[in-house]
C-alpha cells in the first residue's frame, strides 16, 4: 500500500491547530508517549514490560500508520522477540489508554497510529492503489457539533472515509478509457 504525506485543510487559528495530527512525530514525542504508556500501565495495575515498550515504541517512533504485522517485522528487524498475540494485545491496549488510534481501511486488518491531539479520523482512500490522505475541515467540526447539539447528542469521536480515485489513478484511468473509445 502506497502512502503520501497526509493533507491538511484547515485555517492556521490556534484553534484549528489543536485539531491537527502531525504527519511526523515530533522529536522527543515517543519517549513523552512511552511515558505516558508506562503510567496508564501502572494506573491499571498491569505489568510494564520490555515486550510492551518495544511494540508502543515502535509505534510510536513511526510516521505511518502500521498494521501488527508491520509493527512485529520491524521489532524483528532490531533482534526483538514479541509474539503476534502480544503485539495485537499491546496494540489494542494503547488504544483502549487513549494513546493510539486504530483504522479499517477495509484491507482485512487494522492499522494503528500514534494519538497526538483530538484529530479526527477523515480519510479519502483511493480504491485502484490504496493510498490513504487524511484531512481535516473545520466545516465538518462545526457541522458535527450543530447536528451533535441540536439532537442532544454527545460524539466521542467521528471516522469519515471517503472512497474514489486519487488525481493519479484518476488521471490514469480517464487515459485509458479514452483510448479504449
């Protein structure tokens, strides 16, 4: 799967730049992160082990959204021994302590990012290539707050995932219509 540097639309206000995920984890991010994972370990009574650290710091280290497989490949690559199992159930863990969030891009597998921020999870997803490109709009946070308070409604998070063809595929499936015409 191809992935491009995520898209922001939004207004440079303060307010809009509290909604923004960084494309990159900002230097020094992971070990605030990892921090932040050892105390909600401790506050839930469970073990901090090494195993734990090395699957949130791998995550957390990364600027791409990654799958369990590629989170183990990559402990694999620096010589650490972590089951499958134990990669799956860490990486739900840190979405259940609220410091990742997971994604179905509808791949038949999840994928997990690291939370900096309240972003929401908005996505256009190219069905020929796969690529993913977040994005914000602060019109769709004002909408979802007038529909969220004119029905009495509290959202504790949104996932709009936009399906179609990226300027590329696009490009290059117009071209082969045309010649095909």
């Amino acid at each position: 799967m191809r992935t491009d540097p995520p898209v922001t639309f939004s207004t440079s206000t303060p307010e809009a730049m509290t909604n923004l995920v960084t494309p990159r984890p900002p230097l020094g991010c992971a070990a605030v992160m990892l921090g932040l994972f050892r105390a909600a370990l401790q506050e839930q009574h469970l073990p901090v082990t090494q195993q734990r650290e090395a699957i949130a710091r791998a995550l957390f280290e990364s600027a791409q959204r990654l799958s369990a497989d590629e989170v183990r490949a990559r402990l694999q690559d620096a010589g650490e021994r972590v089951g499958k199992a134990t990669v799956y159930r860490t990486l739900r863990l840190l979405v259940r302590v609220g410091l990742a969030t997971e994604h179905d891009f509808d791949e038949g597998f999840k994928r997990y990012e690291t939370k900096i921020g309240q972003a929401q999870n908005d996505h256009l997803i190219c069905t020929a290539c796969g690529v993913v490109a977040p994005f914000q709009r602060d019109e769709l946070n004002r909408l979802q707050a007038e529909v969220a308070r004119t029905l009495g409604f509290h959202i504790l998070r949104r996932q709009l995932k936009l399906y179609g063809l990226c300027e590329r595929c696009d490009a290059e499936s117009g071209q082969a219509i045309r010649q095909v015409s």
